[in-house]
C-alpha cells in the first residue's frame, strides 16, 4: 500500500448554487472558489480538446448586484464547510473590499485568518490607471480549531549566503543596510529634522 494515499475528491461544474444542495452540512474539509470577479466582461473559453466552448458573463450592473449573486453561494459554501475546514475566497480589485465586508458578516470577523495577496504579473502601465498586477485570497475557517498543515520547503543556497551571523542558538541572522542607497532607485538623500 502506498504510503501517502489520496483521499476522492468529486469536481462539480456549473452554478455552485444548485450543486451545494446535494452536499451535507459540515462534510468538506477545504473549499476554494474563483468565482466572478465583477469585472463587466464576458469570457469564453475552450474546454478540454477545444471542441466545447464554455461561457460566462461577468456583468452584474454594480457592486451591490454582485455581493447579492454572491452571498447566498457563500451562505451554502459555509454551510458545507466541516467546523475543521478552510475556506479561499479568490477575488481582485474590482470587489474585494465588498467581498471582505460579506465574508465577515458569513463566518464572523474573529474567523478571518489572513489576506493572501497573489502577484499575477509584474508591474505594467494600464491606460489611465495604476497597474493591476494582483489578485487577493481571503482565507476564512469555521472555528479557532481548524487543520492547517505548515509545508516547508530548503532555502536556495544563494538566499542562505546572505546570512553570514550566527545567534547563542545556532539561528544565522544579517546585518545588511536596508536603507536601498545606491540600487535602483534608491541613494537619495533627505534632510529630516536636521539630520540627513
């Protein structure tokens, strides 16, 4: 037998909502979501060998429209989640803020465990606007008690030179100059209540 065995997993497609009523309360351990985004486009793609073409549309009118399609699949979401679980709520810029509002009011503020930000692409220039480069994960359980597995993994060896001090307890530290003078758009100096 093998040592690490996975555990079935069933994929649902099409709108969660109808989907969630064949599932108990409290019986899934982890839910993610990428659901629209409220970014008033449509989208098309191509599914599988490219001969099914699905569809979406991403037009709910306003914010308040989006958070009123969203809530009620959020509702069930939580409903199915067990008291063990976690929940990922993957958003971006156009109703995130909306989006933490109704998380809070679904699992409770206290159960709010962390805002994962997730760089997309490096820095560009959109037209007229600051770049859109990220995208936000809102992380929120059930409970106080919930299964989260740390995963480490080796540093790269070139991360490690950087640490050239060693503390009383064996942990490498460094002492480096975090002021960027002289890199790339940095080395100006400014005078601040008489010092420079």
């Amino acid at each position: 037998m093998a040592k690490h065995q996975l555990k079935p997993f069933t994929i649902y497609c099409g709108d969660n909502l109808k989907m969630l009523n064949e599932i108990p309360d409290e019986s899934v351990d982890l839910i993610y979501i990428a659901p629209p985004f409220n970014s008033n486009r449509n989208y098309e793609v191509f599914w599988g060998d490219a001969q099914e073409k699905r569809a979406f549309n991403d037009r709910f009118g306003d914010a308040q429209a989006y958070i009123e399609y969203m809530q009620p699949r959020t509702k069930e979401l939580y409903r199915v989640l067990k008291k063990t679980g976690s929940f990922y709520y993957h958003c971006d810029w156009h109703a995130s803020h909306y989006v933490k509002i109704m998380l809070d009011e679904i699992f409770g503020a206290n159960f709010f465990q962390n805002e994962i930000v997730w760089k997309r692409t490096s820095a560009h220039n959109d037209s007229k606007t600051f770049g859109n480069a990220h995208d936000t994960i809102f992380f929120y359980t059930r409970t106080a008690k919930f299964n989260f597995k740390k995963v480490y993994t080796p540093y790269e060896e070139e991360y490690l030179k950087r640490f050239k001090n060693i503390d009383s307890d064996g942990r490498k530290w460094t002492d480096d100059n975090l002021s960027a003078k002289g890199l790339s758009g940095g080395g100006y100096d400014y005078e601040y209540k008489g010092a420079i």
